[in-house]
C-alpha cells in the first residue's frame, strides 16, 4: 500500500513538472549582459565619477522651496518639450540657489544644448552648469 502511494505521488508530480520543463525548453535563452560580454556597462564610468564627492548628484537637492520649485519647473519645462529624447526628458538636475546643475546622457551635441537652453529660460534660474553627457556611438 505504501509504495503503490509513493508511486502514484511520484507520478502525479512528474505530470505536474512536464509543462514546465516544456516551457523552459522553449524559451529562447536570454541576450547575454554587458558584463558577461565584457563590456562596461553603459554608466559605470560615470558612477565612479559621482563616488567621489566632487560632483553634484541628486541627493544634494536641497528641500527649500524656492529650490524645488525650480527644480519642478525645468523638469516640467523639459518634459514638455516632444522633440527630445528620452534620455534627454529624464537627465538629473539639482536646482541649489538658482544654479541649475544638469547630468546624465543625451543624444548629441544639439540637444545638450537645447536642455541647456530650456532650463536657462525658466523662471528662477540664474546659471545653468552643463554637465550632460553625449551618448557614444557604441551604446
């Protein structure tokens, strides 16, 4: 009695299993990663830079109000305008006493400058530092 129980558990449990190994084998495997291709991944470079204190990065936002509003207002500037990339509607920007700071990639030169150009046309800023990144051909 026993092991007719064993058995049929046993067998219930491999008929549950087949349509997963099914699925599995399947699945077309996965496109392998930057670093398993030995490549760096796209912002390393640029995350060691921001490790060592000498840049801004967005924890140095500050929580006056005055600041937030800016920050608010070029990032909503920003967004708004549909000509610009992705990349370009989400680049990190610190608004500290009117000085804009912008980082992160853009797609090239032209729209480096057009951020630039938004956010030194929004009400508050005085200055804008530029410290966007063009993106490489490679990536």
């Amino acid at each position: 009695m026993r092991t007719q129980h064993t058995r049929c558990v046993l067998v219930l449990g491999a008929m549950l299993c087949l349509p997963l190994l099914s699925q599995a084998a399947q699945t077309p495997p996965a496109e392998p990663t930057a670093a398993a291709t030995g490549q760096d991944v796209d912002n390393s470079r640029l995350n060691q830079r921001d490790r060592d204190g000498a840049t801004l990065t967005a924890s140095d936002q500050t929580n006056d109000k005055s600041d937030i509003k800016v920050a608010a207002d070029v990032r909503r500037a920003i967004v708004k305008d549909k000509s610009l990339s992705t990349s370009a509607h989400n680049v990190k920007l610190i608004a500290r006493a009117g000085v804009v700071t912008l980082r992160g990639p853009v797609q090239d030169a032209g729209e480096k400058a057009k951020v630039e150009q938004i956010a030194g046309g929004v009400a508050g800023v005085k200055q804008v530092e530029n410290d966007l990144d063009v993106k490489s051909d490679n990536h």
